[in-house]
C-alpha cells in the first residue's frame, strides 16, 4: 500500500463573533472551509482557489497569518495529512450564509455560527475551545503546532 502524505488549508474565518463554516447535510457536521493543496500549487494559489470553489466567484479571502498546524492520521487507510489553519477574512458577511453549493447538489453550505456557543459536530472539535481563546487574546500567536488530532476528535 502506498503512504499518502497529504496538504490540506483550513480557512479560519470570524467575522462579528461569528466563525464561517462548511455544514455536510448529509453527514450533519460542519468542518472549516478550504482543501486539499494540490501538486505544484502554492498555499496562496490554493487558498484563492478554495475560496472561489466553496465561496463563489465574487468572494475574496484576505490573509493574515497561519495559526495553526496540525497532524491528521489515518493508519488504517496509509494517510497523513498536514493542516494549516490560515487566519484571513472575506469581503461578504450574510449574503454567502447557507448558500448551497451547486459542487455537492445543494448538500453542503457554508455557514456562520455564534463563536461562543460552537455546535458539538464542528471538527476537529479540540480546535473550536482553542480558537475561541485564542480569539479572546487576539491570536497572539502564529504557526504553532498543535500536535495530532484524530477523526474523533
């Protein structure tokens, strides 16, 4: 079986005390916006093309700093994955809330929550009461290495 070692950029989005997510309807979580960094593309190239895919054509993320970077391990399946977590904000607010996205027939949207009272089925969900302090302090920190965190967690 072949190692899969694999990129992935979550985008972390907090506009007004409210966190943008991605909501899966048929799964019921939400996870944060962004993908798979593909080969030969840069993580400002993947993080532009991300945004248009999940958030339209008329969205703009604007970059502030990486926060994050964490292990995601699959052994039964040979895959790892590495996560960044960038901090950035977006040009749209409530107009892009719910917003089916035509990719997944309308089953996935993005959405916005209440950062202080995060839904139980936002992943990894260690992550949703480190961000939410870490908002409080002003994100004070960048590129810190959070270490593992499994499909369960």
């Amino acid at each position: 079986m072949e190692n899969k070692i694999k990129i992935r950029l979550r985008l972390v989005i907090i506009n007004e005390d409210k966190l943008l997510a991605y909501y899966d309807s048929v799964d019921d979580y939400y996870f944060y916006i962004g993908g798979k960094l593909e080969f030969g593309e840069t993580v400002e190239d993947g993080w532009k093309r991300e945004i248009k895919e999940e958030l339209g054509d008329d969205v703009e993320f604007t970059f502030k700093k990486i926060l994050y970077v964490r292990d995601f391990i699959l052994k039964e399946k040979n895959e790892h994955t590495l996560e960044l977590f960038i901090l950035g904000d977006i040009n749209k607010f409530m107009e892009i809330d719910e917003r089916p996205d035509p990719e997944f027939d309308g089953k996935k949207w993005p959405k916005w929550l209440d950062l202080n009272n995060l839904p139980d089925n936002l992943y990894p969900k260690p992550l949703s009461k480190k961000i939410l302090e870490d908002y409080k302090a002003g994100f004070p920190r960048e590129g810190e290495y959070i270490g593992r965190m499994d499909s369960s967690d």
